[in-house]
C-alpha cells in the first residue's frame, strides 16, 4: 500500500526522471573512461613498426614526387589495386597522416587507434538500442551496452587491425557499416509511429552511409545481410507496414539479389585466381570451417601466445578427416545454424548472435581465393557472440534478483575489464618492439615464410647475417620447390658474401618448381641488382639466361607478370642487347597496358639511334595515356617532351 502510494506521488516522477539523467550521465562517464583506457593499452604499440601490406598500400604516397595537388591526390585515392572498386574513401583517410613517403608510422597508428574508440562507442550505441528492443530496463540496457564495447574495445584479438595500418580498410568499413546500423533501427522502431521519418532514417543508413562502407572495403556490402538478420530476429516480432515491406524488398532483398547473381555469373573470374594458391576451392572451404571455428575460440577464450598477423602456416584441410578436427569444426558450424534457424522465434538474440558472426565471415571466409587466415576479420564479427554472452548474463542476473548475484556481476565486468586490458597492453607493447615482435612470430610459426622471412631480413639489419641465413635455410625443408625461396635463400648467401647453396642452373632445372609465396619479383629484381653491381660470383650469361626463361613460365598474376618483363628487358640492357630488351617489354605492355613500358621503349631506341622507332613506340605510350584508368595521373606532359627532343634530334625534313 505505501509502494503504491509513493508511486502515485506528484514528486515520484521527477524523482524517477533525475535518477535516470544521473544514471545517464554516469553511464556517459563510464564510456568516457573507457575510451581513456582503451587508448592508454594501445599507447605502447603505436610506435611499432608499418607491416606486409602496408608498404605496397602506402608507398605510392612518394611516387613522382609526393602528394603536391589535386591531380597526385586522385591518383593516389583512385589508383590502388586493393578490391574491385579500390577503396578509395580508405585511400583518402591516409592523406590525414602522410603526403610524401617514407612517413613517420605514429600517425598512421594514432589515426587508427582513434577509429578504434569511435567504433566502440558506436557498438555501444547500437548495442543499447538494441537492448531496448528487447524490452530490456534501461538501466540494465545502459550497462549493457557498456560491457559490449568493452569487452570489444580492449580484446586482444583486435590489436591486428588496430596497430595493422593498412587495415583501416576493415575499420572505416566497421564504422560506416554501424553508423547505418545506428539509422536503420533508430528508424525502425519508429515505424509504426512516424512512418515517413523511419524510412527516411533507413535511407540515410543505406546512402550515404553504406555506400561509405562498401567505397571503405567490400565487406561493407554485407551491411545488407545485417540489416536482414536483424529484421528476422531481433526484429521478428516488430510491426511491417506495407510501406516498409515495400522498401526492405527493394533496399535491402533486391541489392542481395543482385549480389549474389552477380556472384554467381562471375564465379569462373572470381575463381580463376586459385591458380596462385597452394589448396583447392573445395580445401579451401574445408579449411575455413576450421578457421572460423578457431576465430570463435579465440573470441571466447583469448590467448595473446596464438595471436599473430602471420598465419601463412595453417594446416589445410585435404578432407574431413584430413585433420580430424575439420569434420568436428564443419558439425559445429552446421550445429550452430541449425540452433539458429529452430530457436529464431523463441530464442532471437542466440540466432542474430549466429547468423551475425557467420554472416559478417561470408565473404572473407567463403569461396574466394582469399588468404586463409587473419585476425582482422573477426573485428565486425566479434560482437555478435560478444553481444548474446552479454545479454545472457543480464537476463540471469534479472531472473536471480539477488543483491549477491547483482556484486558479483559487477565483480565479473570488472574482472573481465582487468583481464581484456592487461592481456591487451601486452599484445600492444610487443607491436611496439619491431624486432621482439619478429623473433615472436618466428619462434611461434616455425613454418610461416612471412614469419621467418621477416625475422631474417631484421637480424641482417642489425648484423646477424649468420642466424638470418640460417633461418631461411631451415624454413626451405618445409618449402623445397617454392622457386621464391630459392631465389631468397641465393639472395642471402649473395647478399652476405657466403658461398652459394646451389647453382643457379639447378634453380632452373626444378620440374617440381612452385610459386605461392613472397614475391617472386622482388627477388628477381635483388637477383639482377646484385648481378649488375658485381656483388657476388654469378654464372654465366647462358645461365641467367635460362634461369629467366623458366621463370617466365611460372603462373603470375597480371601485374607481377608485366613487372618481370620489365626486369627481364633490364638483364637484356645489361647485357647491351637491343632488341630483346624490346621484345619482353612489349611483352610486359601487352599484359599490362601501361605507357611507361613503351616510353621505356622510346627511351632504349633513341639511346641507340633509333629515332623513327621511338616516335613510333611514343605514339603507343600516347594511345595507352589516353585510355588510362580513370584518375590515374597522364603521362602525356613527359610524352611530348620526349616527341620535342626526339624531332629535333631528327632535324628537319
């Protein structure tokens, strides 16, 4: 009787709306320390070291000379070779940090470990919409909400995408794609209300935000898959007007469509590039039912031994019991989407949980000829089952309503924070060590050729050209015909005046010779460069010869293909041979059409004389400018010049 009397209080309800402003404004605090923290565990590893792909994405940043316009800057945003469309507003975020190459890595990092804490704060906006979806009290909500980002702020799992320059790529798309989440459930759950304001909410998330993500990275596509898991099971018991029926068929189900159609006609292209791997497309999925599986492990129970940017060394899976735990990893995965289509009515947060970890893997972890491993994949993934453990927590900590229960789920977030952080900041110091963070990798992947490869090329820089050597050595009886390898283990000896470990000839003569890892080019070029500064005893020129011939057989994806012909016409200069200098980059120009080869061409036959050929090979380097990629820089200022001088030379008549 009094509890009623209280409630009917006039005071009662600015009494209940003060507590919730504290409670809000403590809640608010709590982020705001959160944000701190996170920033203060990753501070150590900022000043690590640019890593594997970093360098191939942001090396163009001094190509001709830096950024100085508009022009280099297009060419820059609008040149890169990464994904179809080439993820230019990722491009674009990088000329906050740098302009010219090489760049100081502190910024890069720092701009990266920013995203990293607006995402998180994003994950726990969208997560506290969400719980109030679920007719969660707000002040359970709020909290909630909290434990969401920080267990995703501070898992350890996301040091590789934070301190991984390059992989802003994943976090910008992360941020765009819950950025338009944010929109699309702010605007769904005023349908029923305001009809107009939700789908213009809902548009606003697809445009321009998911555009955003998709121009960040192509994963942003999935946003699509997202939103349609939501809708069917969080959302499942929400009102659909006719209206929002109509726009979800054509906003979100039609644009799937379209996908996977497209998918599907181009599945002999997507496809073509296995080619270059070492497994199958049936190996491949094989193999990914196990990585996903060990993705979600390492979520659930993070060890910071096993996190790595190197897992080139994973085990492929040659059937389902090739290894055994392949079919024990593809029963659980089939498991969890059976669960989740039988309990997606009844049980909704445990089927979004699912349906958005595997979901957000679709692509990555699907039937493209990808890598098979890295740890930035999971960055969107991971808070789906980070967002049910939650959610589950909170509903048995309700249902048990006892003062203990409440303390000791206070001690558990507490715990969790502790744990998450210090397992975080020492994931974070070791990124900052460039040559701990090396031998670490190396000493965990015996096997990985990025990891022991990387090692070596430290221990030369700091003098230790015997153990580098001795390393790479090792490593080729786990990789014996992987014709890079060979090269690079030659390149060594050469390169640390030790004798050759075999002939050259022998190199060539490999029936068995495969190409799947490092970079084929990059070793031809130091083979070359040593070969034209007389750095070693080299064989004879019928020998060289040969070796590039057989190299030239070895399967290449188009760009690394036209670059070897570019090298072998640079052994043919060398050895002041015209024409055949001529012939392989013509070769190179019809691989890849791109007019510095035949102004290389010019530029050969007018050092000899051959004034009218090089007009001639001018003219295709101007036919090759004119159909250019789009905001690729011209070439046609350098091309004319060159006509000038070369007509002059001519003389008149």
């Amino acid at each position: 009787m009094t509890r009623n009397m209280n409630n009917s209080y006039p005071g009662a309800a600015v009494i209940k709306s003060t507590d919730e402003k504290s409670g809000r404004l403590t809640l608010l605090i709590a982020l705001a320390l959160l944000s701190l923290l996170t920033l203060l565990v990753y501070l150590p590893g900022i000043k690590g070291p640019f890593l594997l792909d970093d360098l191939v994405n942001l090396q163009q940043l001094g190509d001709g000379g830096g950024i100085t316009d508009l022009r280099t800057a297009l060419g820059f945003v609008f040149g890169n070779l990464s994904g179809p469309a080439g993820r230019p507003v990722s491009m674009l975020s990088f000329l906050l940090n740098a302009r010219n190459w090489p760049a100081e890595v502190v910024s890069f990092k720092m701009t990266n470990l920013l995203i990293h804490v607006v995402n998180g704060l994003l994950i726990a906006w969208l997560s506290l919409l969400l719980f109030r979806v679920l007719k969660v009290s707000e002040s359970r909500a709020g909290w909630s909400a909290f434990a969401v980002a920080a267990c995703w702020l501070l898992h350890p799992l996301n040091v590789s995408t934070t301190l991984y320059v390059v992989q802003r790529m994943t976090q910008l798309m992360t941020l765009f794609s819950l950025a338009a989440l944010i929109f699309f459930v702010k605007g769904r759950c005023v349908l029923e209300s305001q009809p107009v304001r939700a789908i213009l909410l809902m548009c606003i998330g697809l445009f321009p935000f998911g555009l955003l993500a998709v121009l960040s990275k192509e994963n942003g596509a999935l946003l699509l898959l997202a939103i349609a898991v939501l809708e069917f099971t969080l959302f499942n018991n929400l009102a659909r007007n006719r209206i929002y029926q109509a726009w979800f068929a054509l906003a979100i189900v039609l644009p799937l469509a379209v996908i996977a159609v497209y998918l599907l006609v181009n599945f002999s292209a997507l496809t073509a590039s296995y080619q270059f791997r070492e497994f199958s497309l049936n190996e491949r999925l094989l193999t990914q039912s196990r990585v996903v599986a060990d993705y979600l492990f390492n979520i659930l129970v993070p060890q910071i031994g096993g996190f790595s940017l190197q897992h080139d060394d994973v085990v492929i899976s040659k059937g389902l019991l090739q290894p055994i735990t392949t079919l024990a990893s593809l029963l659980l995965l089939i498991g969890m989407v059976a669960a989740a289509f039988v309990f997606r009515v009844r049980q909704p947060v445990m089927a979004f949980s699912i349906f958005w970890y595997l979901g957000w893997h679709l692509l990555e972890s699907g039937f493209l000829p990808l890598e098979l491993y890295f740890e930035h994949r999971n960055y969107l993934p991971m808070i789906g089952p980070l967002f049910a453990i939650v959610y589950y927590a909170g509903l048995w900590l309700e249902r048990s309503g006892t003062a203990n229960s409440k303390r000791a789920a206070r001690i558990a977030v507490g715990l969790a924070i502790i744990v998450l952080s210090l397992l975080t900041v020492q994931l974070s110091t070791l990124w900052g060590n460039n040559l701990a963070l090396a031998a670490h990798w190396a000493e965990r992947h015996p096997t990985s050729f990025r990891a022991q490869t990387e090692y070596a090329y430290l221990q030369i820089a700091t003098g230790a050209d015997e153990s580098a050597y001795r390393n790479i050595s090792a490593l080729q009886q786990y990789y014996p015909d992987e014709v890079a390898l060979q090269l690079q283990r030659w390149n060594f000896a050469c390169n640390s005046g030790m004798p050759a470990p075999y002939p050259l000839s022998s190199v060539a003569a490999d029936e068995g010779q495969v190409y799947y890892r490092a970079d084929l080019t990059a070793e031809v070029k130091t083979l070359l460069e040593n070969l034209f500064n007389n750095r070693c005893e080299y064989p004879p020129r019928a020998v060289i010869e040969n070796l590039m011939s057989r190299l030239a057989e070895v399967p290449m994806r188009r760009y690394e293909n036209s670059v070897f012909h570019l090298l072998f016409s640079d052994l043919y200069v060398h050895y002041r041979e015209l024409n055949p200098a001529l012939v392989q980059l013509r070769q190179a120009f019809d691989i890849r059409p791109d007019p510095a080869y035949p102004i290389r061409q010019a530029i050969l036959a007018a050092s000899a004389g051959n004034y009218e050929d090089s007009l001639i090979f001018l003219q295709r380097a101007r036919e090759a400018d004119e159909n250019r990629a789009l905001f690729t820089p011209s070439r046609l200022e350098e091309i004319e010049e060159m006509e000038q001088d070369i007509r002059t030379r001519l003389g008149p008549g």
